[in-house]
C-alpha cells in the first residue's frame, strides 16, 4: 500500500534530499574508511572528502583552502564570531549584527562580548526590514570590528544589500561575516570577489545530507579552533571529518548547478501565485517583509485570530507540512525576534505560519495547501471568538 502523497511546505526546515544524494551515502558507507587513516580505505575517504571540498569551492568561486568543514550552520556561525582573530591580534572595538539574525550569531556576539568586553550593537533598518547603509559609516567606529550580517532571512525571506554592506565595511577597516544559508540555493556568488571576510553555508539548505556545512575563510584571515582535537581540517577543527556527507553534498551541488535556472524560475511562479492566492481568497492575513525584497519561496503569513502552532498540527496531519519560524527556535512558545524587530505585534507573532518551498517543491503541493488552509483558519478562528473579533 503506497503511503498518501505529503506536502513540503517547510523545506528550510526539512529539505527533501536530491536525487542522487542517498545512493552516494549508501555507497560511501558502505566503502567506509577515515579520512585520517593511511590504510587504503582511509586515503579513499580523504579523497572524496577532498573531492566534495573541491567542488564546493569551484561552485562558490573560492579557493579550496578556503573551505573548512563543520557540523552545521549554527556551529560555523559561533565559530565566526566567537575566535576570529581581529587585525593586530586585538579584541573588536565593537560586534555589530542586525536584529534580524539566526539565534545563534546573536549568541556567539554577546558570549565574546561577555568574554572580551566590547558592545554588540544592532544596525539599523528601514521600514522595510533593509539594513540602512548610508549611516553605516558614520556608525562604524575605528578597526577593529565584527559585522555579521545573513544575506536573506529565512523566516520572512527579506534580502540584504551585502556587497554594499561589505564594501563599507572593508573602507572602514571591519572584518565581515555573512550566513549565507537561506539564499545560497537562489544566488550564486564568487567569494573571491565579494567584500566578504567569512562565509557560512550549509549542505541541507541545497538538498544536501543535514550534517554537514562549511565556514568560508578569505586567504589572509586567521581563526582559532572552536573544536580542539587532533589534525582535522589543518588543525582549525577538531573531530572525525564525515566524508560520507561530504560526498552526498557534492552530489547535491552538481544536481543544483544543472538545475539552478529552472528551479529558481519555477520557484519564482509558485512563491508569486500563491501570494496572489493568499491575497485574494484570506481574510485579515498579512504577508511579513512585504514591502522589502524577498527571496523565492519564502511566505511567512500573518495571520490573524488563530495560533501558528495550532495550525501546523491541523495541517500535518492533513498532509501539509509547514513552519511557523527558525529551525532552531521553533520548539520556543516565545514570540519571533524577526517578527518583533520588523515591528509586528505579539498577536500577529503569534498567528504565523512560515512556507518555505525548495527545489523539490511541486504546484500539486501547493494546491494540497490551498485546499486544505482555509478550512483550518475557520476552525481555529472558531475556536477563539475573542481574537476573531479582536
């Protein structure tokens, strides 16, 4: 019996593998060695651990000493921030992060303010959720400094201006990291020409294995370890490296680069009509950032009278799968940052439901979504006349 056909409407959460991807982690098991080891086995999980980094920088127009292997977006942001070495081996005058930020940038920036004694400051925005460059610098202060920008964020999909962003910063004598993981599958880049110092990625967000994720470290940029241990990765990070994952990434990637124009375009027309849909069929339903740039496939709705959470279990279990915020803070009953620093409400906070849609994604699974969403709206609407007439 074939199991009832599912809806991924929460791919920055949960993105599908691509094809390809389980048979080369299968297969790399299956062959086994360590990467550390000089047994026959051993050299052939460096060289596809070798290979996949190879790749990775080849597609990110980096060199691939450039390329350090972790564990995850959140470790390669901590590690940013946390042990960059400042120019003249100082302490930063001053951690700079917008509002918007993942949860753990905003961490590792007050940990090493706590540490080593210098503010953590928030850049400003705009109405529209756009970091305000031209008062950038007259904010910055003498080197050195730290500013941790992501380039588009995943909750709402607004989009940074970062190569000005960047090109500040390098003026003033900053050094400059970006999370570049919600927009890496949307926008290709040559980090060497990008004013950008450090560069976190992640394989899950491109269909990759989850697992796995890289820090981009320009030439001439020192970083002490995070993870202290043996010889891995030039000594940077500690830990056996997993080239099993490493070689499922690189098949991803591939599978991406063929495939990048038509994805982006077909995502472009899914995230356009279904807020097309949204507009005219919802009721007292705002879309968050609507008034910035947006990346592709990304709606966070708005919407009034009902609890996010409620609605993500009343449309699981009809089949569509959705998020109501970040990977790392949807388990928290607290209301969004993003959401609160684009100056929405508790109450708006409260009724947001996240679609993020991914290379995989299908208008069979949108239309799952809009046959199904409007009838969980009237019952949880239902369920609190209160707020409905709020």
């Amino acid at each position: 019996m074939s199991e009832p056909f599912r809806a991924c409407l929460d791919c920055d959460n949960q993105m599908p593998l691509r094809p390809g991807v389980l048979e080369v982690l299968s297969r790399s098991l299956e062959e086994g060695g360590n990467p550390m080891s000089r047994s026959r086995r051993g050299l052939q999980a460096r060289q596809r651990l070798e290979d996949a980094r190879d790749a990775l920088a080849g597609m990110l127009g980096a060199h691939r000493s450039e390329v350090w292997y972790v564990s995850c977006g959140s470790e390669a942001n901590t590690w940013a921030l946390e042990r960059t070495v400042m120019h003249g081996g100082l302490p930063p005058r001053a951690i700079f992060v917008s509002p918007l930020e993942h949860v753990s940038v905003l961490a590792a920036a007050n940990a090493r303010s706590r540490r080593e004694g210098m503010p953590v400051l928030s850049l400003p925005l705009s109405g529209s959720g756009k970091i305000q460059v031209d008062v950038l610098r007259n904010l910055f202060p003498e080197p050195p400094f730290f500013v941790s920008v992501q380039w588009a964020n995943p909750e709402v999909g607004l989009v940074q201006p970062i190569e000005e962003i960047g090109k500040v910063v390098q003026e003033k004598g900053g050094t400059f990291h970006v999370d570049f993981i919600a927009a890496e599958s949307f926008v290709p880049i040559r980090f060497r020409d990008l004013p950008v110092d450090l560069l976190t990625i992640s394989s899950s967000r491109w269909g990759g294995p989850p697992g796995i994720a890289a820090l981009l470290l320009k030439k001439g940029k020192r970083i002490l370890p995070l993870i202290e241990g043996g010889g891995q990765e030039d000594g940077r990070r500690g830990g056996t490296q997993p080239d099993f994952l490493a070689a499922g990434w690189e098949r991803a990637l591939r599978h991406w680069e063929e495939n990048r124009e038509e994805e982006a375009a077909r995502l472009q027309s899914l995230t356009r009509d279904l807020a097309r849909w949204v507009v005219r069929t919802l009721k007292d339903v705002r879309i968050a950032g609507e008034r910035g740039e947006r990346l592709p496939g990304v709606l966070n709705l708005l919407v009034h009278g009902i609890d996010g959470q409620a609605a993500l279990s009343l449309l699981d279990a009809k089949g569509v799968e959705v998020g109501t915020g970040s990977s790392c803070s949807r388990d928290s009953l607290k209301v969004s940052h993003v959401l609160s620093a684009l100056g929405y409400s508790a109450v708006e906070n409260q009724g947001s439901v996240v679609l993020s849609m991914g290379w995989s994604t299908t208008s069979r699974e949108v239309d799952l979504f809009q046959e199904t969403f409007p009838g969980v709206v009237d019952r949880l609407r239902s369920l609190a006349p209160a707020l409905k007439g709020a």
